[in-house]
C-alpha cells in the first residue's frame, strides 16, 4: 500500500507570475491599475470594474487569521501522518484573503485575529507554496 500524492497546485496561465515569485520567497497579489483593488486568487479581470489592466503588487506579507477549521479525519491517505491538519483563512494588510497552514503552530492554539506573517515552504523544484507564522 503505498500513499496517495499530497495534493498541490498546478499553475496556470493566471497563476504563475503568483507561483513564480512564490520560489523567489517573494509574495506577490494582482491590483488592478485602473480602480486599485487587489484580488486573489489571480485572475484575468478586475473583481470590481472588470478592467483587464492589472499588475503585479509585492504584499507585505503581514496580515491576521480570519478564521480557520481543523480536520481530524483524514479524508484522504494523502493526509495520512498529517492530523490534525489546520486550514487557515489568513486576512492580508491588502485586504485580499489566502487560505493556507501556519507553521510551528500546534492547531490548538491558532486564534481567530492571531497576527501572523508568511514563510515559504519548497516543496519541490517548481512548487513553493506561502505558508504563515504567528507574529511573537
Ligand atoms: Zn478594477
């Protein structure tokens, strides 16, 4: 028996820029030049005003856990060594909202409002995903 791949991203056209700066250690949010409103996931227009004028922004980085849930049931063996398992809803400075994992945080103890900041894991040679820490 062997276990089932962890799943990952698969970048995309809307994506890779993300993903790209992602294996830099650089975190970067699609803003629309034309009204300013960030918006993630990326993707081709604007959210607001439908404009196709965007550019890429550097985040901070910064931001607070908006709210989280914690499996304690693997739902797949890819999660098998993996339980409990926290999902985070992180609220950037930006305003736009990633959903991620803290790191060197026992899932007990992860706080609605807890101030965190991203690190980044490399997964494999094309995959470095943006996870967060709490801020001491
Ligand atoms: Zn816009």
């Amino acid at each position: 028996m062997t276990s089932a791949q962890f799943p990952l991203p698969v970048p995309n056209l809307d994506n890779q820029e993300f993903f790209d700066k992602c294996r830099e250690h650089r975190l970067v949010l699609r803003r629309c030049r034309d009204c300013a409103l960030f918006s993630h996931p990326p993707r081709p227009n604007c959210l607001n005003c439908a404009s196709d004028n965007l550019e890429w922004v550097e985040s901070k980085g910064r931001g607070v856990v908006y709210t989280f849930t914690i499996t304690r049931q693997p739902v797949s063996r890819a999660f098998e060594g993996r339980l409990p398992w926290a999902v985070v809803d992180v609220k950037l400075e930006e305003g736009v909202h990633l959903i991620s994992n803290l790191v060197d945080c026992d899932p007990e103890e992860i706080e609605i409002g807890m101030a965190v900041e991203v690190v980044f894991e490399e997964v494999n040679a094309e995959i470095t995903l943006p996870k967060f820490k709490r801020v001491s």
